[in-house]
C-alpha cells in the first residue's frame, strides 16, 4: 500500500505540512521538485524553504491508510498538529470532501492581499455606491465581498462575489453574451483602484 498521510518538517523551527497521497513516493518528488524549481503553490512552504534550504526539511510517512479514509486522517493529523496556524505549521487549510482547502478568514485575507498584489499591483480599492455616493476603501476582497453580501447588495456565493470583484477591478472580458463586455459596475457599486 503507497496511500497514506506524509508530513514534511522544517528540523530548525519544527512547522509542518502534513499531506495526503493515493501515491506517497510520488508525492514526495513532486513536492521537493516544485520547492528546488520555486514554484510550490504554498508560498509559505516556499519562503521557509527558501530562507532555510532544502537539507532542513524532512519527508516522513506518518501513516498508511485506505485511499477513502486520506480526507479523514489527513484533516486529524492537520489538526494534531495544528499545522493551519501559521505560526506552527504551513497547511492554509483543512480539506473538504471535494480535495479542496477549507479556508479560515485570516488565511482568506492573507491569500486575498496576496494575490490582489501578484497578480494586478492592487495595494487597495474603493466601492462606491452610484445611489448614495459614499465611498468605502478595501486592502482585500474578502472585506469588499463580506461588505457587499452583508448588505444586502449581493446574495451569492461570496468566491463568486470575490471573482466578480476582482475582474471589474482589473477591467477584464466578461463572457456575458455574444462578444462579453467589461463590467465598470457591479453590485450598484462602481469600482477604482488606489495604489
């Protein structure tokens, strides 16, 4: 049996990631691969890697288990470990049943900030209401969506609130029919960067 639970180990500050595999060696190369190239999605891992270098971090094997018990026993071992605290691990997150990171608040805006700044060099943005004219300054999407859901002024899914956001700010295509349009407004809101 190859399935189980792995850990890795930064042996300077003792954080750990703890992670699941149907294939653990596999897993293994894949990780330390992505960590030697810069390019693990989990940038806290890769930071820690970075500033300590590969020789501090260990690869061990915590448990084998059954392919359907990995979302079970991996989200026991994360919590064992409390390794979704930043200060004394690298998961972001749990997992859910669908292999995807549960996110708390804190890490949302982290990652939100995170990514406002890679991807667009968004340091902040306003909301303001084409009703009213009062003016609302965001330094994430998490605050804009929760603003906006928590209002009454979108009722949906807050990622897709978030997504919708992030694609006004950035003045991107919005496939709404025919040939799409980019959105100025939305949410009764209209949307400016300030950097």
């Amino acid at each position: 049996m190859n399935s189980g639970i792995y850990k890795i180990t930064n042996t300077t500050n003792n954080k750990v990631y703890i992670g699941s595999s149907v294939n653990i060696s596999s897993r293994e190369y894949k990780h330390f691969w992505m960590l030697n190239k810069g390019i693990h999605d989990n940038e806290y891992l890769q930071k820690s890697y970075k500033k300590y270098g590969k020789d501090i971090f260990i690869f061990e094997i915590v448990e084998y288990c059954e392919p359907n018990k990995l979302i079970e026993k991996e989200n026991m071992f994360i919590s064992l470990h409390e390794s979704n605290n930043l200060d004394k691990g690298y998961n972001l997150a749990l997992v859910n049943d669908f292999r995807r990171n549960t996110y708390n608040d804190e890490v949302k805006v982290k990652l939100s900030k995170y990514n406002l700044n890679k991807n667009g060099n968004i340091n902040k943005y306003s909301l303001s209401n084409i009703e009213t004219k009062e003016i609302l300054t965001f330094d994430n999407l998490v605050d804009g969506a929760n603003y906006l859901i928590e209002n009454g002024f979108a009722n949906g899914n807050p990622r897709n609130v978030r997504m919708k956001i992030s694609n006004s700010l950035r003045g991107k295509l919005v496939n709404n029919g025919y040939k799409g349009s980019i959105r100025k407004t939305c949410y009764k809101h209209e949307f400016k960067i300030i950097n």
